[in-house]
C-alpha cells in the first residue's frame, strides 16, 4: 500500500505525547565527556554511559534487538532480516558540548523545559530530539507492518563532539552499513561534507617578569575546538607606576566602543583580572559569532608586552581578530559546490612559564589540502616560539557522495514531497557521522530558515517540527530499505 504524505505525518503524530516524554527524560541526562568518571566500561564517563543505557531500556521497552557494541560504546537498535546482505545504518549520537549555567537564562541546560512551541536543553538541537526522531520513526514503521528487505540499524554513538573513537571502533569491529544517512544536519539532503582539520599550537609563556612592560599572567578562552568561544579571561600586572584607574577607564571605553560584546575588569592584589563575553556558537559557522577570545587579545595588543606574552597577543589579536575565512593567513579558498574554507579558534591558553595552546579548526572544501593549511598557519605565527602540528587524533578530508546516487535522489524526492519544494540539496560546514560511509548523507532534522542553535545558551528545538521530521524519516527508511 502507498501512503500519502498526510497519512505519513498523521501517523507520526500519533507517537508525539510518548515521544516528548522520553525526550524530556533524554535531555535532563548530562551527557558530556567525563574523563574523571571513566573507566575501562564506561570510556567516556558516567554521563554518556546513562544516555547510552537509557536508549538501551526504551529499546527493550519497545521489544527492538538491541545490543552494546564497539568496547560499549555504540548502541545497535536492529529490525529487519538478521540474514540481510546489506544494512541501512542510521548514524546519531548521545553526547553534547558543556553547557556553561551562567550563560542560561530560560532554565538549566539539563533541566529541559517547554515554552510555548520550545523545548530548551543542552542537546535538544544538537541532537537529542533528532536521534529520538529517527528511533520513533523506526517504531513507527515497525507498527505499521512494514518488513524491510534491507536490515535497518539504529547506529547510536557517544564520542561525535570529541574524537570520534566510538565510530572508528563500531568501523573496525562491525563494519560498515551499505548505505544510509546521518540526522544530525539538515533538510534538505546533504551529500557533502567540508574537510575538518584542527591546527595546534604549542608553546611556553614568558620565563620571567620585566616590571617595565605588562605582564601577561594567564588568558584562557575556549574549551572545545568546535565552538567558538564566548568567554575570555585574562590576568595582567600593569608596569611599575602605571595607573590602574586609566587602563580599566579604556576597558570600559572598548567594551563601550563595541556594543555587541561585555565585559568586566577588576583590580585584585597586584593583578587585573579582565573578563569578556562574546557570543558562542557552533564553529562550523564561526561567522555567526563573536570570539570572546580574539576581541580581548585585539583590546591587549595596543598595549606593551614582552616575547612569548606579546607573540600570543599579537597572533589573536592583530593576525586572527575576525578572521573566520582565512584572509589574513593567506588562506582564502572557495569551491563552487562546497563554498568558503572557515576558520575557528576555539582554544586559548596562556600561562607564565608554563605549556600554554591555540587550537584552531578549520572546515576546508575540496581543493585545498591539510599541509596548505598548516603552511600558512607556520608563515604567520610571527614572533611565537611554537611547535605546529596537526591534530593527530581527529580529522577528516571533504565528503562527498555522487549526486546521482539514489541515496541522494531519494532522500531530496521525499523530502520535496512532505515540504512541497522542489528537488534539491545542500553542502555542510559540520562534520556528522555520515562522512563515516562512502554512501551516507546528512539529512535532517534542521529545518531551512530555523535558528541554529547548537552548542549555545539557551539552545532549543521547535516541538512541532518533531512530527514533521519524524514522518520524513519514516518515509525515507521504508524508501531506501524496502
């Protein structure tokens, strides 16, 4: 029996009370990485482990096969014939960013709460509502009656905002499925990825404190390599006889000067203590934001540091400051199918005579290689005394499927169908699971033209576009298995 888009959303429908008291209990776990509870059992904390197992007990529940995999970090959630010689994998993972509560004004980031037509929580964009999408999707066809001759899996993993060693193990132990799609992008599919590179820069503060120039004591921003930062703090110790008054007077007036961003500066003991906040989001679109710790370099650097303090300042402040795209480091790319190279620097850390790092990501179409960007990056690190090197554990090069692939035809027809557009697709700045499969997309659950607010304050998904994502995951299960 062929159904008709109304029939497809009806039903899906149907599942909503069920599925938003799931979600609600899903969202309240905080699932970040947690080395200080991690063990042999639980590599990745005790966060992640409950996420993990809760999808475990609600696939049970349900009556799915369901099984830990990849060293018990990847949860399988099967149906289909267990002898099927190709498998549709559905690609989704449990763990989310930090959620800093001091930034949160509509609630806490793991206590979900529903406002008119948001659900608020760390996690419910990015992407807890979507995996629970795709797994009720599953049940709904399940309850339907449909028997797919392709196996589907549910593929839930728990390390996609870190290093990804949960799907490099799922890849070494299990395999890869034939085909199938990532719901952690958008609508509506997308075939390509950018390449994803992380640069580091490692080196020492200044040995030792000369009374005739500032001092720059400590300076941290950013604490993952895919946000962009949107707090900055730093420790100075003004020159002998300086005036104190005066130097907070022009943090006051630079802070004033730039309405977009805030800050505080404070005298303690000796030191001044600056804080600034900017505006974090995902660092796949790093032009969405304002780097906290670039702006507070850029107001350090008209000041007189020393070496190591004042390579540092002079790099983020002066080289790097509103650089998303790479025009100061010579690094200006662009394809006319997967767009601009972008740029973010999500960790700084600066401390006297000890290790201190930048850590800059960038998201690279094809055509552009890895070594080109670490060149130039080596070419205008100026007078910092530092190693440079590639991230070694994370890293991946532009993905892209053959747009005549049916995976891609499919997946653009339904969803054209349940939106009433036409055919067409997108290319990606973030990087999901689905660059994992030579024949895996992204697809879904963001909406064209809805906020992104993944890894921010106060991040939210829209409960009505639930449903809607929903039945446009059942359809293109049933499509692209039967």
């Amino acid at each position: 029996m062929i159904k008709s888009i109304v029939q497809w959303q009806q039903e899906a429908e149907d599942y909503q009370p069920e599925l938003v008291q799931d979600l609600l209990q899903f969202l309240a776990i905080p699932s970040v990485l947690d080395p200080i509870t991690a063990t042999l059992q639980h590599p990745f904390g005790a966060g992640i482990e409950m996420a993990l197992a809760y999808l475990v007990d609600i696939a049970t529940r349900d009556g799915f096969t369901v099984e830990r995999v990849a060293d018990n970090m990847v949860v399988v959630v099967d149906y289909g014939p267990s002898d099927a010689s190709e498998t549709v994998g559905v690609l989704s993972h449990v763990d989310v960013v930090p959620g800093n509560a001091a930034s949160w004004r509509t609630t806490l980031p793991f206590s979900p709460k529903i406002i008119g037509n948001r659900i608020y929580a760390r996690g419910a964009h990015d992407m807890k509502v979507d995996l629970l999408a795709s797994y009720y999707a599953l049940r709904q066809l399940r309850d339907s009656g449909f028997w797919p001759r392709r196996k589907i899996r549910l593929i839930f993993g728990s390390d996609e905002e870190s290093d990804w060693r949960d799907m490099k193990a799922y890849l070494e132990q299990i395999g890869e499925p034939t085909l199938g799609f990532s719901p952690d992008g958008t609508f509506p599919v997308v075939p390509g990825e950018k390449g994803v590179q992380t640069i580091v820069i490692k080196f020492q503060g200044n040995q030792m404190y000369n009374t005739k120039y500032m001092q720059l004591i400590s300076f941290e921003s950013g604490n993952r390599d895919n946000v962009v930062p949107g707090v900055a703090k730093a420790i100075v110790r003004l020159p002998d006889g300086a005036d104190i008054n005066k130097f907070l007077a022009q943090y006051e007036a630079y802070l004033t000067n730039l309405p977009v961003i805030t800050g505080i500066g404070q005298y303690d003991d000796g030191h001044i203590s600056l804080t600034l906040y900017g505006k974090s989001v995902h660092g796949a679109y790093p032009e969405d934001g304002l780097n906290a710790g670039t702006y507070l370099a850029h107001f350090l650097d008209q000041f007189e540091f020393t070496d190591q303090a004042h390579a540092f300042i002079e790099f983020l402040g002066n080289g790097n400051h509103q650089n998303v795209f790479g025009e100061k480091l010579g690094l200006v790319f662009h394809d006319d199918i997967m767009g601009d190279l972008t740029m973010n620097i999500g960790q700084m850390n600066y401390y006297h005579s000890a290790n201190s790092d930048i850590r800059i990501q960038f998201r690279f179409p094809i055509g552009i290689t890895e070594t080109a960007i670490l060149t130039q990056v080596q070419r205008h690190i100026g007078g910092l005394k530092a190693r440079i090197f590639k991230e070694a554990q994370f890293g991946n090069q532009p993905h892209m499927v053959d747009l005549k692939d049916p995976i891609v035809n499919v997946l653009e027809e339904i969803y054209a169908e349940h939106t009433h557009t036409k055919k067409t697709y997108k290319i990606s700045n973030g990087g999901s699971y689905a660059r994992l499969l030579k024949r895996g997309v992204a697809f879904g659950g963001q909406f064209p033209d809805v906020e992104i607010t993944s890894h921010q304050p106060d991040e939210y998904a829209l409960l009505d576009h639930i449903p809607k994502t929903q039945a446009i995951f059942a359809h293109a299960l049933h499509d692209i298995s039967k």
